[in-house]
C-alpha cells in the first residue's frame, strides 16, 4: 500500500509492506516477486519522491549469520539503491515470550528529508500480536487544517444496521460511484481529509439505503414453481431495478443500469419458463411411471 504526501515541490511516497514469511512451497518465489515490485516502485518515484518503506521484512537484517537466498535477495535492493535502516532491537517474539529476531524495518531512500532512528515499542498494552510495532519519524511540512475545515468534515452519522444491510445491493452502489473518488486528487493535506470524508460519506449512504430500518413482509412466492435457481435470478432482478431506479429511471438503451434491468428482467422470465417446463417433465414421468406399476400389478 503507498501514500503520497505532498508539501510544495517536495514529496514524500510512504510504502506499507509485508513480505512473505518462510515454510511455504513457494515462500521463495513469492519473495523475491515481492522484492521485485518494491524494485519497480523505487525505479518510477526515486528521482521524483523521498522513498519510505515501512515493512515487515520476515529476515533479520541484523543477523549476520543467517544468509539464505531470500536475504540475499532483499540485501541486493539495498545495496542497488543505498536503502537506509536501522537495527535497534528485536520486534519478533516466540511463544515462550523469548525476543528472538528482528524483522521490522523502515527502509528510506532520501536526499533531504531528515529520518529519526527507528523506535521498537514494546510497551503497547494493546499489542496482542508476536510482533512488537515500530515508529520512525522524520521531518516535512503540511499546511495546518482550520478548526472551522475540520468541524465540517466531522459530521455525525446515523447508526448502521449492518446485519440488515443488503449485501449485493451494498456492493453493486459502491462500485458504481467508487471510480468518481479514485479520480479525485489528493495533493495536499486538506485534499486527503476531503477524499477520505467523500469514501466516508459515500459508504455510509450506500449503507443507509441499502438496509432496512422495519422488517420486510416475507411474502409467500406467488409462482406455482419456485426454486433456488428463480430466487437467484429475482434478486439480481431486483438489485439491478433498484440501481436503475436510483439512477433516475434512464430510458436510454446506452445506460448500463438501463441493460442490465432489461436483461435481468428477460433472464427471470425465461428461467421461470425453463423451470416450469421442467416442472411439467416432471410430472408427466411421475404419471407414466404410476400407470406403468399399476399395469404390471
């Protein structure tokens, strides 16, 4: 995961990374592919950016006497770009509580941004994990938020009834707007506050439309066939009617929610004509294999 953070011309690229541990079949391959991806980033953004990594390494740089093709590997991006870290105690912890290895790291390409020595924080009351968290501080500048900017990003939301939310109508909103937000920019310090309160928002009104605050009546089926394949196809009947209906109620056939409630609506019926059709197959095989009994009676 990457972060930019921008202050004038100077900008920081922030990585969050966790490479693969050992053991696997593959924990080699897997690594080194990790490490690569790392390689591709740094290659785009070192000329451009201050390059932090903060990762979980899964290697002990600190221990000399353990090589092995994983830690060459991670070594040699080191040593290709001069990657700067620091050893300052041990982060993983054994079952028997024995501090053993250290495996979290932040690794910094900078030229000019001053990087504090990494920090363990062993005393973390919160901290369930084997591994103790790690803090590193360095020193840039973002412009400081109003309190009035900031009270009107903090809004008070409804509560959200998530076990009544309906799931699929959830996901199909979402993915219907979260392209608009991915392409907003996020420069400064009050670009990010705003892109994150318009996700906020945006999840939390899809929530709220999408869950009900009274129970549904649970209708019996009117259809004299009814069947998990027909249900199947009557709820994605009525989530795609619910998006087109939310959208306006387009009649343009170029409109996706236009199609999709067409073509859900066509696929229903016929599969409610294919199950009937079925239905009477079956019944008629029923009769035959009753009058064929009767007749050998």
């Amino acid at each position: 995961m990457c972060g930019n953070i921008r202050k004038g011309s100077k900008t920081t690229l922030s990585i969050s990374a966790c490479l693969p541990s050992t053991g696997g079949r593959n924990s080699i391959d897997e690594y080194m592919d990790t490490i690569d991806q790392l390689n591709e980033i740094i290659i785009k953004y070192q000329d451009t950016h201050e390059i932090v990594i903060g990762a979980d390494l899964n290697e002990d740089l600190g221990n000399e006497e353990r090589q092995n093709k994983r830690k060459k590997y991670l070594q040699q991006l080191i040593a290709d770009y001069s990657l700067g870290y620091e050893n300052t105690g041990r982060t993983f912890i054994k079952t028997n509580g024995e501090e053993c290895s250290e495996f979290e790291y932040f690794l910094h390409k900078s030229r000019h941004m001053q990087v504090a020595e990494k920090e363990v924080l062993k005393d973390v009351i919160s901290n369930h994990s084997d591994h103790y968290p790690i803090r590193c501080e360095f020193k840039t500048g973002l412009p400081k938020i109003s309190t009035h900017q900031t009270n009107n990003l903090q809004q008070i939301q409804p509560t959200i009834k998530w076990d009544k939310v309906d799931q699929d109508l959830y996901l199909a909103i979402i993915n219907e707007q979260v392209d608009t937000i991915a392409e907003s920019p996020a420069e400064t310090a009050k670009d990010a506050n705003l892109l994150i309160s318009k996700m906020h928002q945006m999840l939390t009104k899809a929530a709220i439309e999408t869950s009900s605050k009274k129970s549904r009546y649970k209708a019996k089926p009117k259809l004299k066939v009814w069947t998990p394949i027909i249900k199947s196809s009557l709820k994605e009947m009525r989530k795609c009617y619910d998006v087109w209906n939310r959208n306006g109620k387009p009649t343009n056939p170029a409109d996706k929610s236009y199609q999709d409630r067409i073509n859900t609506r066509k696929k229903f019926k016929k599969q409610v004509k294919v199950e009937q059709a079925g239905e009477r197959d079956r019944e008629k095989q029923e009769i035959l294999e009753t009058v064929s009994c009767t007749t050998n009676s």
